[in-house]
C-alpha cells in the first residue's frame, strides 16, 4: 500500500500555548481528508506521553484518526529526525507493507535553512496565523482559502489531488 506522510509539528502549527485549538484541527482535518494522507508527530509533543495522548484526544474529538507515529530524537536536527525516520520505519506491525510514496513537512521552525538539499520540495513553512489571514508577504504569495496553507506558487509538492505549497527563498 502507498501511504503519503506529514510530519506536523504542533506548536505554532495548531497551538500558540498549551491549547491546540480546535480551528486549526479542522483545517488539518481538511487537508488529511482530501489527501488520505497520514501524521507522524515531529513536534517536541511527542517527547512527552501527556502531552501525546493530548495531541489523541484532540484529533479524536475533530474526527482525525490518521496519526501513525512519531518520530526519534536521533540526529542533530528535526531533518535529520524525519529523514531516520523514514529510513527506519517499520510497518512489522502493519498487516500490509507501507510505501512511503510522498511526503511534507509542516512546521513553523524553519526546516530550509537546515537543510535545503533535502527539504526543498517537502517543506511547508507554516505560521499559526497564516491559518487566518496572510503573513511574511516576502515568504509567502498567498493563502489558499481550502487548505490555508503557506503558498509560494514557484515550488509544489502535490499530495493525492491537493496542491500543497513550500517556501523557496527568493
């Protein structure tokens, strides 16, 4: 089975505090229901099982039930910790074999300047409030009013039959 793959952080992606808030998950919501795709935590949330069971019951109550894993703390950058683990990953647990066939990350840090070689067409360069309204006009072209989505229209990344948008520097 082909699976496509967002690694989401959670804070200043669905949460500006402690809170993930519920808007936030809808438009998530909206974005794995159109891409079938599924989530594996890249947020420091997942380093803590209260605060990973909070991120469960959030998805829970808007109706998200895509949340696959999360990933290591091995490497020296978040890039580095999606990168192993999609190399490491195990579906011995999962009835069927699991191809990762496409894949993005959503996250407010900056994934580009880590490592632009191998973020380039699967970064999205998210900012909470970009979720309402558009922000970093130098960074971002537009909002797209479906997704809410950071768009820079020059790079894509398509995602089952959504068009989902990173941020190449000028």
């Amino acid at each position: 089975m082909e699976m496509s793959i967002i690694f989401l952080d959670i804070d200043g992606v669905l949460c500006l505090g402690r809170e993930i808030d519920k808007k936030y998950l809808q438009n998530l919501k909206a974005i794995v229901d159109v891409t079938s795709a599924r989530i594996v935590l890249s947020s420091s949330w997942r380093f803590f099982p209260k605060s990973r069971a909070k991120v469960e019951s959030s998805f829970a109550e808007v109706g998200i039930d895509s949340l696959l894993a999360w990933t290591g703390s091995r490497g020296k950058s978040r890039v580095d910790e999606i990168y192993y683990w999609m190399k490491d990953f195990d579906n011995k647990t999962i009835q069927e074999e699991i191809i990762i066939k496409k894949w993005i990350a959503i996250d407010d840090m900056d994934l580009l300047t880590l490592d632009k070689k191998r973020m380039q067409d699967h970064f999205v360069l998210f900012y909470i409030c970009a979720w309402n309204h558009r922000r970093n006009s130098e960074r971002s072209d537009s909002i797209t009013e479906g997704t809410r989505i950071v768009l820079d229209t020059r790079k894509r990344l398509k995602i089952s039959s959504i068009t989902l948008y990173s941020v190449v520097y000028k």
